[in-house]
C-alpha cells in the first residue's frame, strides 16, 4: 500500500484528488495521512469526501477511516466501472474539484459515462466552469478524450445549488500533446456574469477591462436572473494560436466590482506578457493526463508550489518521470515521459 503524507508540499486536497484518480487508474491501494494538516480548517471538507465517496462508487472501493473531518484514510479500488452518476456535494463546495477526481479514471473506462454534479460552481479557490468548459477540456479532446460539458444552474458560496452535467466518451490510449509558446494572439475577449445581482455591476467590471486590458475585442454582460443563489464572475478569454486560455475572478461580499475586474485584468495580462502558452492553474491540470499518456510537454510561466506537489504524488503511482527547468525568467518548461525499464 503506497503512503501519502497529505502535508507534503503545498498540502492541499490536489494531493487527496490525484491520489485517488491514479489509485483507480493503476489499481494500487494507498493510505494517506496529515490531510491538509495546515489548512485552516484541517481534514476532509464537504467536497472532498464527495470527491472519497464519489471515487469509491466508480471503482467499487474499500475504504476505512472516510468521514467529515477526517485527516487519515486509506482506500483500495477494485475496478473502473462506467455509468451513470450523481454526486451532490450538499454545500456550495467546489463540484469542479469533484469532477477533477472521478475524470481520469472514467476517461479511460471501457464505456461511456454521464456525471450530475450539484453544488457550487464558481468557487475562488478552485477552476470555474469556463475554464473547464474552454480550456481545459478542447485539449483533453486533442488527447482522443470528448467530454461534453452542460451548466443547469450557477452555485455561488454561501447557498450552492449548482448543477452541471458531463458526457464522457473515453479513450483507449492517450495521445500525447505537447505545447510550446501560445503564438499569436486571434482574441481577447471578456464577460460579466450577474446572476440575481444589478446588471451595473458588469457594466462597471467591462469599463475596468477596457481600461487595463491593452487588447479586448469582444465583450458583453450576460444577466441571470433565475438560480438559487446570487453571484458574479468576470471572465477574459484569451485565443491564440496554441489554446484558448480563461482567466477568471469571482466576486466576493465586500469586494468591489472594480477590484474584481482589476484583478482579472492583472491576470490576463501576465499571460499575454508571456511566450508561454500555458497559465498556472493549466499548468496543474495538464499534468495527470499527460503522465498517463506516457508523454507530453509544454511551456508555463509559473512553478508553483501546487504543481511540484502534483508532481511528487504522480510519480508515486506512475513509472514516469517529470522533468521541469527554468530556461528563462518567468518561463518554465515541463516534460513528461516515462521512464526506462532494465
């Protein structure tokens, strides 16, 4: 059984979501401990025991030590099995995170797959819908992976009651994907999302990105008025030659709009200002599936601690070995490949 220090590193729940994907994926049984053991709240929140319970159920587990609170567990996965499912978190924890977890192993499943995640949708510390929806997935497609992605309903924190649905088509094998620099920027274009909030607060997030975004084409405020919780998203998506990349920044009680959109702004233009075609947080995100295609690589202008925890936990389950460098300043490069057998 492999052991995980859940503190290592950045320390957060990435090191419980990977662990349990690449459990399932490679059939090894692990146990983790000290489980976010320097979060302010420690142990299992509300969304990763969703994220514990929801693994379970895909691949017929035994688990021992899984509850609310909880800072050890351990788990042993039997199977991947396809099908239908549902997970509802029951807060407005993120389901993003949840869907981050169960994806690996079902996009590898021998059969289709359809996952109902309710509860929060846009949550600060954790990928928003778009960027899955736009970024994300198009290049899981390019690796012979097609999700389909449907959002129901927003879920904002405090009330939740998001709910989103994922068709998966699996793959047999992986195809490896490498980027290099984004190339020429075709578009930047930016969205204001209120739902049950005052149209004006777009308005005043849209003239901050006019401002401070050097190039913007398009942009619009979109206004929802149904959904059972209130909130605000303000979105730049960046297309390049390379990839679509979506920055984001969730509105919070006692933030200002312009605050908002300024910090989406800031966001954008650090990427834009880089060679690199990769973002931070894509950054994370592209490295399970390129170990488990054996190969892969591209070029990020941030390392950060989230990543090189990543990092380490994958290459506890997997025979591959990452290779990262800094060949320049604010530009990092990635390799993945596996490594040789005697």
């Amino acid at each position: 059984m492999i052991e995980i220090d859940g503190s290592i590193g950045e320390g957060g729940g990435q090191i419980v979501r990977s662990s349990l994907a690449l459990s399932i994926i490679t059939g090894k049984p692990f146990q983790i401990y000290q489980i976010r053991a320097n979060r302010k709240k420690p142990g299992l929140l509300n969304q990763h025991l969703t994220a514990v319970n929801a693994a379970a159920e895909i691949s017929a587990a035994k688990t021992s030590g899984v509850k609310l609170g909880s800072s050890a567990f351990t788990f042993d996965p039997t199977t991947i099995k396809a099908g239908n499912y549902r997970f509802d978190i029951g807060t407005a924890g993120s389901t993003m995170l949840v869907f981050q977890t169960i994806l690996p192993p079902l996009m590898l499943a021998k059969e289709p797959s359809s996952i109902t995640l309710e509860g929060g949708t846009h949550n600060p510390m954790a990928p928003p819908f778009e960027f899955i929806k736009n970024t994300f997935l198009p290049l899981l497609e390019r690796m012979d992976v097609t999700v389909r992605a449907n959002l129901n309903s927003y879920g904002f924190y405090p009330q939740g009651g998001g709910s989103l649905k994922f068709d998966i088509q699996p793959t047999g094998k992986l195809i490896p994907l490498h980027l290099k620099e984004k190339g020429a920027i075709k578009a930047v274009n930016a969205r204001a999302l209120v739902v049950k909030l005052p149209d004006e607060i777009g308005n005043r997030e849209l003239r901050v990105l006019e401002s401070e975004l050097s190039q913007l084409n398009e942009k619009n405020v979109l206004v929802v008025e149904e959904g059972r919780s209130a909130g605000n998203v303000v979105t730049v998506e960046i297309v390049s030659d390379a990839l679509t990349e979506t920055v984001t920044a969730i509105g919070e009680r006692g933030v200002k709009a312009e605050q908002v959109a300024h910090t989406a702004a800031v966001e954008a233009n650090h990427y834009l200002a880089s060679q690199a075609a990769v973002g931070e947080h894509l950054c994370d995100q592209l490295l399970l599936p390129m170990a488990l295609a054996g190969e892969g690589s591209f070029l990020t202008s941030v390392l950060s601690a989230h990543t090189t925890t990543n990092i380490a936990v994958i290459q506890k389950f997997l025979n591959v070995e990452i290779e990262t460098e800094s060949i320049a300043p604010g530009l990092f490069s990635v390799k993945v490949h596996s490594r040789n057998i005697s």
